[in-house]
C-alpha cells in the first residue's frame, strides 16, 4: 500500500506532517499539483503543442484521440478570419481560403504528438502567410485560441490558460510578492476592503476604507481591478509608494510597503459558547497550517471547555489535493483518506492518515451545500466515512475528480483531469456529492422530527431519516435517489448552524447521528487498488 507521503499529482505531495505554525494564507484551484517548467525559450507553435499533446497523451483519464482535438482547435482560426476554413476528409487535413486550399496535409495517427503538433505548426505559419487577418494577430494569441479549442473537446474541467492566466492561478496556489490587501475597484476608483493581519499592509498602517490614488507616483484613476492588482504586487523585498486619500485625513497621505511573500487566508476561526467553528473558503498551500494553528490555539486557550469544532465548508470550491489530504489527516489517527484511480499509473493512489490527531475525542460537525466541491468534498468524505465527523446540509456539488498541472513552454498551464476519487467506504463522488446525514435542503420541520426521532430513540425517528436522505437507509443503495431526496442548494441557511450546536451540546444525539450518517457501502474495493 502507497502510504500519503508518496507524491501524486500536480502539487508536490509534502505530506501529512503537522503543521503547527500560524500562517497568513488564501485562494482556490481544484484538486490538483505544482506543475514543472521547461527553461529555455523555444515557444514555437510545435514545441508548444507537442508538450502539450504528449502529456494529454500519456496522463488524461481517458485515451486522447489528438486528430479530433486538434482539428477543434484549428477551427477556432476561423474566428480571425471568417473565409478560412479547416476540414479534415480522406486521411487528410485542408486549409481553406475564399481562393481555394491553402495547404494539405496528411493526418498524422490519433496519439501520434509529435506529428499532429508539427501539423498545427504548419497549418498556422501557412495561415498567416495567406491572410492579412491571421497574420495580424500576434503568434501567442493564435497559439492561445487553438489550445482553448483544443481542450473544449475533454472534460468541462480540463482547460488551458495563457501565460498571464496561469500567472495568476500559480499566485491563487502558492502565494504571490505582495502586500497584503484586498481591494475593489468601483467607478474608476479603488479601495481597499480588507487589510489581512500579520501583512506588510498591517504593518504599514493601511486601512480598510482607504482609497488608493497613485501607485509609484503613478495616478491609477481609471485601471481595472487586474491592472490595480499588477501593479500592487512585485519582487518580494521590493517597495512599493502608495498615494492614499483617507476619510478624515487632512490630505493625501503618502504610505511606503515593502512586498512581502503572500498566501491568502482561506480560513477564519471564532468561538461560540464553547465551539470552535472554522470558516474555510478553498484550499491553498497555507489552509492546513491555519486550521492547524486555530486548533492548536483552541485547545490551548479553552481546554477541556472545547466541546466540539465546526467545520464550515459551504460554498468552497476547492483546491489543492494535498492540502485536502493533510487536513483531513489533522483530524485522524491512522486508516485511508481517499483513493485515485486513472490511467496513468501513477494516478492509482492509496491515501493513509498518519498517526496522531488534533482535538481528538472533541465531537466535529462538517457543514456542506451545493457549491461544496472537490478537496471540500474529500475532507467532508473522508471524516465521514471513518466515524469522525457528522455531515449537515445539502447533498454536495459532485465534483470526484483530480487534476494535474502541466507547465508549457510559453509560461502557460494546462489543468488535465487524470484521476477520479473514491471515499474510503468506496463511495464514487464524481456526479454523486456528499449525501449528508441531516438534510437542510427539505422542510425544516422534517428536520426538527429527525432530531426528536433521534433524542428520543425511537424505531420511527430512524425511519424518517428515509426522507432526509440518510446513506444508511433504502436510499443508500441507489445514490441518484438518494441526492433527489436531498437536492443540493447554493444558499448557507442558518438551520445548518443551529442544528450543529444542537448535536455538539448533546452528545447522545451527536453518536446517535454520527452512526445513522455512515455510509451503508463501506468496506466495497475498488477495482484496480488493494489493500
């Protein structure tokens, strides 16, 4: 058995140590990893493809016919220039101009990388060479628009990003040189709407509601938000002079902050009459070092007066595969966390947890709704299905799928799917979700007659979880019934936080809960991976 040390996927996998110091962290992506570079500066349409093809060739989910997307991408040359046109017919590929054929080539075979990237490299010098429209556009541009179409033809999460887009994502991932803030910018106007402790922006004495006129002495009166953000950020240890008009103030005030590494904080944590419930918005290199900090703090701080942790992953999105893993394991000991599957051999992963837990024995209610996905779902699965943790809401978004991170030539990404996951009970989360054990989504009053059902222990109480979508009852042989039951919702009603207070300050009605909540499947193998 692979242990969870063993490194996957597109993040480098450091592990399921403890991770105990406090970060300033945020941001999302979708379960995935830290792609490689190519150094040098060969960006030439077939050295771009072919990387691009031959990792989709070896690692996608599913085998790649490179012909079909390759010709889905050539089309989108038709979007320049309306008179070209390509065809593919007979074993041959043809470029069409209001004058006849421009250019002919013979299909290369459906895997065959390297020949459908030259092919593309022909097809496009040889389009610019016959069309003032395509040969207007800039080499990059053209490159972008047949990758995007190239990939339209995979899954709806497999995609390409250019080079500014993927600069962006790897800011989201892994932190970025910056200050600090976070802004908006409305009318031309930009102010700053959050100043995250522990930043150079707190250390400097910026403020929430201050407005940010100059940047370097340059007035920014009129930049959109991606271009405020570009000029915010730089080389960490770089200075950067900001021109601030403050309510209250006399005048403009002149305000110096020097970039410091940044990670979005994507968890907030307070207390609640013995509760520690965290907020966590997506999963970025620091959320397990800051759900690790606030437990560690709790514990400290309250003692034996922690009775239970929420976790609140409603409307989270995701992001990275490890930092769903590593989470997951601050709350077990020992057992499987997820399990991969793909094609590539490296994709058919075991997750374990290792040994040691935080808040151990402290009762954990999970919170989810329908905007709820991937590393979300992992974390509420896998604390599902090993008895730790109670799930309440309404059923999950069903995203069961693993991306991988390729680095291109020209500084852009390609996100590929190339594992589906499985629960450690073998559950399939892909279209499914996460079918909690106290649905929110139905009438409340259903809810209110579970909850007696349950305190009183009563047969019927047990019954009626039929209607609230319990995995354990007749609903949990067939899951598309069982989500039906319990259709997913993108709204974050406040029963789901009553109802969790009322199983955290009732012990007997938590157990009673936690057992009805787990899945009716566990234990099933999944085909291809053993034990």
């Amino acid at each position: 058995m692979h242990s969870a040390a063993t490194a996957i996927r597109c993040v480098r996998f450091t592990a399921l140590t403890r991770l105990f110091a406090a970060l300033t962290l945020t941001m999302v992506l979708t379960g995935c990893a830290a792609p490689d570079y190519f150094s040098g500066h060969n960006t030439t349409p077939t050295r771009l493809f072919s990387v691009g093809y031959k990792n989709l060739s070896d690692r996608y989910i599913d085998p790649v016919d490179l012909g079909e997307i390759s010709l889905a991408g050539l089309v989108t040359l038709s979007e320049v220039d309306p008179d070209m046109q390509v065809a593919a017919s007979g074993g041959n590929v043809t470029l069409v101009t209001a004058a006849g054929t421009a250019g002919e080539w013979r299909s290369p075979g459906k895997d065959d990388a390297t020949g459908w990237a030259e092919l593309i490299g022909e097809a496009l010098a040889r389009a610019r060479a016959v069309s003032n429209k395509v040969n207007a556009e800039p080499q990059g541009k053209l490159s972008d628009m047949i990758f995007t179409g190239a990939m339209s033809k995979l899954d709806r999460y497999s995609r390409y990003a250019n080079p500014e887009h993927a600069r962006q994502n790897r800011a989201s991932r892994d932190g970025f040189g910056g200050l600090g803030i976070s802004i908006k910018v409305k009318n031309g106007v930009t102010e700053i709407v959050k100043v995250h402790a522990g930043t150079p922006a707190a250390a400097a004495g910026l403020r929430v509601k201050d407005r940010i006129s100059r940047i370097d002495k340059q007035p920014i009166k009129g930049f959109s938000q991606r271009d405020v953000v570009t000029a915010l950020r730089g080389k960490r240890g770089s200075t950067v002079k900001l021109g601030i008009e403050r309510d209250g103030a006399a005048g403009p005030l002149s305000i110096a902050v020097t970039r410091a590494f940044i990670v979005i904080p994507t968890v907030t944590a307070h207390r609640d009459r013995g509760l520690l419930i965290l907020k966590i918005t997506s999963f970025n290199q620091g959320t397990t070092s800051a759900v690790s900090h606030e437990l560690t703090l709790a514990e400290h701080e309250m003692g034996g007066k922690l009775r239970g942790i929420v976790l609140d992953l409603r409307d989270n999105p995701g992001g990275l595969l490890d930092q769903a893993i590593s989470m997951s394991d601050l709350f077990l000991s020992d057992g499987a966390i997820l399990f991969t599957q793909g094609r590539h051999p490296r994709s058919r992963q075991i997750f374990d947890a290792s040994w040691g837990e935080l808040a151990s024995g402290i009762p954990i209610v999970l919170l989810v709704n329908g905007r709820s996905a991937s590393s979300a779902e992992i974390v509420a699965i896998a604390l599902r299905d090993r008895g730790r943790a109670v799930v309440i809401g309404s059923s999950s978004y069903g995203k069961g799928t693993v991306q991988t991170i390729i680095g291109l030539p020209n500084g852009g990404e390609l996100t590929m799917t190339w594992a589906r996951m499985h629960a450690p009970s073998g559950f399939a989360i892909q279209e499914h979700g996460i079918i909690p054990a106290i649905c929110t989504s139905v009438p409340l009053q259903d809810v209110e007659r579970l909850l007696k059902g349950l305190r009183s222990d009563r047969k019927a109480g047990a019954g009626q979880l039929s209607g609230q979508l319990n995995a354990r009852l007749r609903n949990a042989a067939d899951s598309d019934h069982a989500r039906k039951a319990c259709p997913p919702k993108k709204t974050e009603p406040e029963a789901d936080m009553e109802i969790a207070r009322k199983l955290l300050f009732d012990r007997y009605l938590y157990q009673r809960t936690l057992v009805d909540g787990l899945p009716a499947i566990a234990n099933r193998q999944i085909p291809g991976l053993t034990h």
